[in-house]
C-alpha cells in the first residue's frame, strides 16, 4: 500500500513538474485528469477500508493508514478542485481582461479622433474670429460709409475706390464715375435715373455746335424740364420740336442733329438706352453729312454714344468710338489741349472695365501730363485724374502706387492751406500713419483737430479731397491699419458735415 502511495505522489510531482511548462489549458486538462485518478483512488481506499473493517482486530494498524491515505486523496481531491476552479476564475478574468484591451483601443481611437476634431474645432473657432474681427471692422466703415452718405446727394465724388468690399447697388451707373460726357463733369457716382444738371445737359448737347435761335428758347426749356426730372413735359417737347424741325428744314440738318441728342440725353437719364442709341446713330450721321466727318459736334456725338454704349456694358462697341473722338479733337484742338484730356479719361475708363491696365495707365498718365502743362498743378482735373489712376493700380493690386498718388493729391491740398510741409505742419496722411504707429504707446490718441483743423483744408478742390481721404483711409483698411484709416474718415465725415452745412447757410439767410 505505502509503494503504491509513493508512486502515486512521484507521478504528481512528476506531474505537476510537466505542469509548470504547460499551457493554461493544458494545466487544467492536467488537473482533471488527476482528479478523476483520485476518484478512483479514493474509491478504491473505500473498498480496502470495508474489507479490513471486519478484522478489526489484527488490521487496526492498516486501518489507520488507510485511513490517512484516504484523507490525503481528499485533500488531493480538493486541491484539484481549487485548481479548476482557480483555472475557471483565471480564464474569465483573461477573457475580461481582452475585453477591457478591446474597450481602451476602442477608446484610444476615440480619443484621437476627438484629438483631431478638437484641434480642427479650434482652428475653425480662429478663423471665425479673425472673420469677426474683420466684419467688425467692415461693419464700422460701413457705418463711417452710412454716416456720411446723407450728405452725399448734392456733393459730387470722383472715383469708385472707396466703395471696395461693399456691394454695388444694381442701378448704379459704372460710365458716372469718371468723366462721364461730353462736359465739365462734376456730378459722379449719380444714379442712372439722375437727371442731368443744365449746364451739363447743354454740354453734351451743343459742344462744338451753336444753337441757332429759333431753337434756343425751345432747347433752353427742354433742359430745364430734363434736369428737374420732368420727363413727362420734356419729351413731348422735343419730339413736337422734331416734328415740325423736319417738316421745316427736312430730316437732314443740323438743328434737327441737336434735338436729336437733345431727346436721346433724356432718354438715358430715364434708362431707355435702346431708344437713345438709336437716336444718338441718327444724329452722328446728320452731323457727319453737314459738318464732315471731323467736326467737333461729331466727337461730342460719339462720346455721349460711347458713354452710353458703356453704361449698357458694351464696352468692346464703345471703345473704338471713343477712340475716333479722341482723333478728331487732337486733330482739331490739338494733341494737349484739356478736352483732350476729358476724351483720354473716358477712353481709360472704357478700358479699365475690359481690364487692359497698361493701356489705362497710359491714358490717365498723359491725361495727367495735360492737366498739369495746361491748367497747372493746382487744378481740379489733376487731382481727379490721380484719383482715377490709383484705382487703376488698385485694380492690379498696385498698393504702393495708389498710396503715393494719393498722398500727392493730400498733400497739394494742405500745402495750398497751410503752406510749406515741415515738422509742425503734416499733412493729413502723415498724422494719420503717426496715430497708427503710435496706438499702442497710449491708450486714447489725442483727437486730429489738434493738429490743424485738417478737415476745413478739405473744402480747398472739394469734393475731390473729401474722395481721397475716403478711398486712402479705405485703402488703410485693406492693410490693417484700421486707426490711420479711421482718422481719414472722421475727417472726410466732418468735411461732409460743413459743407452739407454751409450749402444751407444761404437759404437760413433768406
């Protein structure tokens, strides 16, 4: 009995040796196996120990061992139990264990993910505020814009530029904004249904053409309906004047040439530009058969056609009859004379909307180079002239060379009202830049009225100053130089404010 209890443990030791470089799966098939040999084992111990019962006298001593041998299976049994059991607990926490592995990749992947979205959510959180800050800063100019525009409707304007990053509004007129006809213009940015001043309404009408008298009183009342805006008197007029033109002197003549341009000028000041085509073409023929080809009276014809084929975008029509107008007054009135000039603003404009820049550049420059020869540095047309070159470079993202030409005309204004430039007396520009570069030093700048007024040297070339300081200060803006550009504008505002004023002194004084 006691041999087969010592193999018996010398084959567990064994065993559980083998057991130690088992697998988990293994241990436990390892463990079930001595299990069910224990079973057997103890089963059999059972059956020695009722045989031995009966001779209980001589086999006391085997009894015992029996005995203990049986208690040392149940513990063997036992232990196998805890095994299996140890096993069991074992397998499910390994299988928790791949369960909580799984859930913390899972979560990893979550986490990176929310890594990502979040720092696109801040990307996109700081590109919101710079668009923001951006639409502030448009929203203030648009206020400054808004501020001044009620005293803009008898105040005339000369370039487009100061109206960039704001929407157009759908009847403005692209061919006002420079030097729109065949006058002295002074009325810029008009809507299209304006009507048209009298002085320039005769202007366009009769430029190289006296009127003859029986038409004068006839011509004189028409514009003056025209220009108030009376359509509904005027055109019956002119067309009553046509008829009885033609019956009198017949379709051909040159009186019956200018009621023509007469009764077109008010059809486009009503936006019938069909009907004012077609009469301006009937009058450019009268005037080319009874005044040639070259006549003054035909280039002012052509360029209120070419203007009017411009305002109805046909830029590409307009172009070579603007150009045929320039011919004849060079050839008539000289290559440098101001009308000259008037047709090479004109036809740089005609450009410009078909963005042929160097072309522009060309025309305004000589354009330029005769208003200075001829009428001096210090007249109007300069400074407009400028002002239309620098929304030229503007077009092409020339910063530097509009910045400087407005400077120039800034500059000129505050020379002519303060006199020479020096360390105690800047002109409106530089104190500008020098708030923008000192914003930071101080809290609150001192207000610019301190530095001269500057806004009274405003009303000198007015409302030429009062543009450039809009479309610099605007230009300001697109550089970020939002104190500079504000200081511009609060100057243009007050010059509005005085001049909106000044032109109701007069009927207070009635």
């Amino acid at each position: 009995m006691s041999k087969t209890l010592n193999a018996y443990r010398i084959k567990k030791i064994e065993s559980l040796g083998r057991m130690t470089a088992m697998t988990q799966e293994e241990m436990v098939a390892g463990a079930r196996t001595v299990a069910a040999g224990l079973e057997a084992l103890r089963a059999e111990h059972a059956q020695l120990l009722a045989g031995l019962a009966a001779n209980t006298e001589h086999e006391s001593e085997k009894v015992a061992l029996v005995r203990k041998s049986i208690d040392a299976i149940e513990l063997g049994l036992g232990e196998a139990q805890v095994m299996m059991a140890l096993a069991s607990h074992l397998q499910s926490v390994e299988a928790e264990k791949q369960k909580l592995r799984t859930q913390v990749r899972r979560l990893c992947h979550e986490n990176a993910w929310l890594r990502d979205e979040l720092a696109a959510a801040q990307q996109r959180l700081q590109a919101s505020e710079q668009r923001v800050s951006q639409l502030e800063e448009e929203n203030k100019h648009l206020d400054f814009m808004a501020s001044i525009r009620k005293y803009d409707s008898d105040i005339t304007e000369e370039s487009e530029t100061s109206r960039s990053g704001q929407s157009d509004n759908k009847r403005d007129d692209p061919m006002v904004d420079l030097f729109p006809d065949d006058d002295h213009e002074d009325n810029r940015n008009n809507k299209s249904m304006s009507p048209t001043p009298p002085s320039q309404f005769a202007q366009q009408v009769n430029a190289g053409y006296e009127i003859p008298a029986r038409l004068r009183t006839l011509h004189n009342l028409v514009i003056q309906y025209a220009s108030q805006g009376r359509y509904e008197v005027a055109v019956p007029l002119c067309k009553q004047a046509l008829e009885d033109l033609e019956k009198t002197s017949g379709h051909d003549h040159p009186d019956v040439a200018t009621m023509l341009n007469i009764l077109a000028l008010v059809y486009r000041d009503q936006n019938k530009y069909k009907e004012a085509a077609n009469l301006l073409n009937d009058a450019l023929s009268i005037r080319e058969k009874t005044l040639g080809e070259n006549h003054p009276a035909v280039a002012a014809t052509l360029n209120n056609l070419a203007v009017l084929y411009g305002k109805r975008g046909k830029y590409r029509e307009a172009e070579p009859l603007c150009k045929r107008a320039l011919c004849i007054r060079e050839a008539v009135l000289g290559r440098d004379h101001p009308d000259v000039a008037k047709q090479l603003n004109n036809l740089a404009l005609l450009c410009q909307n078909q963005n042929k820049y160097e072309e522009v550049e060309q025309y305004y420059q000589r354009a330029l180079e005769i208003y200075e020869s001829k009428l001096g540095p210090d007249d109007p047309n300069v400074a407009k002239t400028k002002n239309n070159l620098a929304s030229c470079y503007l077009k092409q993202g020339k910063y530097k060379e509009a910045e400087t030409l407005y400077k120039q005309v800034l500059t000129r204004a505050h020379e002519r009202e303060f006199g020479t430039i020096d360390g105690d007396n800047k002109p409106i520009w530089q104190v500008a830049e020098e708030r923008e570069e000192n914003k930071h030093l101080q809290k609150e700048n001192a207000p610019y009225g301190e530095y001269g007024g500057w806004h009274k040297a405003a009303k000198v070339d007015s409302p030429t100053v009062t543009t450039t300081l809009k479309n610099l200060g605007a230009l300001y803006r697109r550089q970020g130089k939002y104190e500079a550009a504000e200081t511009l504008e609060d100057c243009a505002l007050r010059s509005r404010k005085e001049q909106h004023e000044a032109r109701k002194l007069p009927v207070r004084a009635q």
